[in-house]
DNA sequence: CTAGTTGCAAAGCGTTTGCACTACG
DNA sequence: CGTAGTGCAAACGCTTTGCAACTAG
C-alpha cells in the first residue's frame, strides 16, 4: 500500500493501465493487462501493474473480480451486471440480468451493515468444455462437479 | 491433487475435518479448522487437512466460500443460501434471503452453459467496523470505498 | 499386498512490498 | 525540490505437491 491519502500524480503507466481496461471486453488478468501494455510500454513493470490496478480499482474507474483461486480479473466499471462462470476452464462473461436492486433493500432490511451492493455469479460447463469432455473418459458412478471454489 | 478418481478410503483425519465443519457455525478457514483438529488429534498436518478439505468440498459435502484475496471458507454443504461480507474485517454472515431458482431459470435460457448453481454475496460494513471508522479521523472529500475484489 | 492417505517440508502462484531511482507538479 | 510513482527483485500468504512411511481393505 502506497500512503495513507496521497495527492495522486498522473503517470504514463496509470494511464496506460486505465486505458487497456476500459478498451478491454474480456476481462483480462493482470498478467494480461501487463503483457498489453507492454506492448505500448515495453519498460513496465508487473508491479506497477499491479499497484495501479489496486489503485483504480479503489478509486471504482475499474472492478476487481475473483473467482476461487485464480486469478483476479478486471473490467472497467461500467453498470452493475452478472457473470457466468466456467468451472471448468476459468472462463468469464457478462450477463444481460438486470441488477436485482429488490435484493439490496431485502437484506438492507434484515441486517445492520452499512450496504454497499452484492454480487452475484452464476457457475457452471461452458460449450467448449463440454464438448472436451465427451472426448474424455466416460464418467464414473457419481459423475465430479468442480467445486467453483 | 490425487488420482483421477480413488477409491476413497476413510481415515480418522477425514473423518475429523469432517466433524469439525460440519458442527461450525462460523466459517471458518482451513487454517481454523486446522487448530480445531490439532485439539483432537495433536498430530494432524496442515496439508492433510486442505487436501481433505479439497476433497470433502469436490464430493459436496462441504462448502469453500472464497472472498478476494482472503482464506477460503468452509461450511457444511446444508442448504443453499447467501452471504453477506464485511468489507473491511472480512467477516462473512449467512442470510436468510431464499435461494432464487428463477435467475437460474432466466441464466438458463439465455446461455449454453450447463448451469450448476448461482453464489450471491452482499458487500456492506459491519456494525463493529462501522463504529471503529468513527473513531478514525473524518473521511476525505471522496469517501474511501474498500473494494471487495 | 497395494493403492489411498499421511506428515513433512519445499515449491507454486498470484500478489505485495522494500529499495533506490525517476520524474511530475 | 519534495514526494508520488517506477522497475526490480525479494518476500508474502495461502495453497498445493513430491516423497517416503504408513495403513485400511
């Protein structure tokens, strides 16, 4: 963590950083933010990837996703949405359900936490994953749902 | 990870984790179940214990919750039903908001997943961590919003 | 017997951080 | 100029894994 509230300073590397998010439509890890913006910017640093993600994700210009163990991805905060989720391979996608607002008063109602929002992410086999699938091995007896973690 | 699909056998340490999970009622973190079982059995590994959290959690019989960057949580696998997350201590709380079957259903028929499930958590402030904020010096022009990520 | 399970310790992975240097304002 | 930001590499925290010993079936 850089200081307490420090008098943000632009750089070459946050703007580029910010760029690639807001440009992206696939969710990308910040390993692929950082291969990205080398592209631009062949001297930046993972690190720096990093640390300027964290940033703008607490300043809410981009959102931080994580899903069980992997990696966390990142988008540009746009409007509030849903994802679906591949247990298999990782793979991540918006969904067009509206943002249950009825759901936040609910629970607004039912406990004393200061509500900020909720999330909400739908899990199961992709297309592709599927297919590979039936290419392998039959299924035995109890057939083995990765748990999403 | 152990061969592609074991025999299982049972073994007392299993059979612990087990134990503990499901008499918890507090979510706790592999590391917490992990003390718990040491109380019973002084002998038991830490590795033993994740590798059978893993495995309890691939059969369904228990739950892991993963929140940002924090430990996983694990639950007995009981009903489905929601979380609520403090943003700030990490806290995670069940609620008793009905599981809603109809965004599967919806997800369903708009995607080519072969849905599993859908996870909801709600992000807000706790009541503790709304007190100590309060006690911190006043908030700066643009309120600092911890991300959940 | 023999393959699943364990304890141990080391490795893995994504992420964070300490440091000296750079450059914005 | 002072201080936020950078690149680098080492450290971190949680989790997984290789291995030899052990044990359930």
């Amino acid at each position: 963590m850089q200081t307490a509230n420090p008098a943000r300073r632009s750089s070459l590397q946050r703007m580029l950083v910010s760029r690639i998010v807001e440009a992206a439509h696939d969710h990308p890890t910040a390993h692929s933010v950082f291969e990205r913006a080398r592209r631009k910017m062949p001297s930046i640093s993972l690190g720096t990837v990093y640390r300027n993600l964290q940033l703008l994700a607490d300043q809410g210009v981009v959102l931080e996703r994580k899903v069980g163990r992997r990696p966390a991805r990142y988008e540009a905060n746009r409007h509030r949405h849903y994802h679906i989720c591949c247990v298999e391979c990782g793979a991540l996608e918006d969904l067009p359900v509206p943002y249950q607002k009825l759901l936040d008063r609910r629970v607004q109602r039912m406990v004393r936490y200061r509500l900020q929002e909720h999330r909400c992410e739908f899990y199961g086999v992709c297309p592709r994953c599927q297919t590979s699938a039936r290419q392998q091995a039959r299924p035995t007896a109890i057939a083995r749902i990765r748990s999403p973690g």
